[in-house]
C-alpha cells in the first residue's frame, strides 16, 4: 500500500505542477522555486510532515520535499547553534543529495557527449 500512495501522490504532484506550467506564463525555474518554498511553507505550519508520513517518497522525492528537508536542518540547527543555525542548517541537512546530485552529474558529463543540433 505504501507503493501506491507514493505513485498517486507524487503524480498527482507532477500533474499539478504540470498544469501550472501549461496554464500559466511562469517560467520553470520560477515554479522551481515556488515548489520549494511551499515545502518549506508547510513544514513550517506542521502540515507537511504528516503528509510525508503518508505519502513517503511521493511526497519526500519532489521539490516539496527538498523545502521540508531545508526548514527541518534550519530549525535544528537554530535549536543548537542559536541564530547561526538559519545560516548552515539547511545547508548541513540537504548536503549529501546536492553532493550527489553533482558527483553524478559530472560523471554523466564524462559518459555522454551531447551535439547541437544544426
């Protein structure tokens, strides 16, 4: 049950998401951000972990999920460190997704050669 409610959900959010790119003139990197700030929104309100709770990686794998990701290493990190954690504590929680995120998109550089088109 765990699979389905992680494939209707993230789908939905893709659909969603999709529908906002088609209908508006919002650029992607705008929706991007948008995405991400609202994850952050409603983890800040309480809302998104019971639907990460639910949801699993439908929910914790999108854009939604890298925001929730951002505001629970700042608020630790406040709780630790004091005000200093709202400058590092987003950045220690997301670190190792953005690292591989990089390290394999390097390596994919390597391997694939793209050519422009004519």
């Amino acid at each position: 049950m765990n699979y389905f409610h992680a494939f209707w959900v993230g789908g939905l959010i893709c659909a969603l998401v999709q529908i906002l790119l088609d209908r508006t003139k919002l650029m992607p990197g705008r929706v991007m951000v948008l995405l991400v700030c609202s994850g952050t929104l409603l983890s800040a309100l309480g809302l998104y972990k019971p639907f990460a709770d639910f949801a699993g990686a439908g929910a914790s794998v999108p854009l939604l999920g890298f925001g929730h990701v951002l505001w629970e290493g700042m608020k630790e990190a406040i709780d630790k460190d004091g005000l200093l954690g709202l400058f590092t504590g987003g950045f220690t929680a997301c670190a190792a997704g953005v690292s591989a995120a990089l390290i394999f998109s390097y390596i994919a550089s390597w391997i694939f050669r793209p050519r422009m088109r004519k």
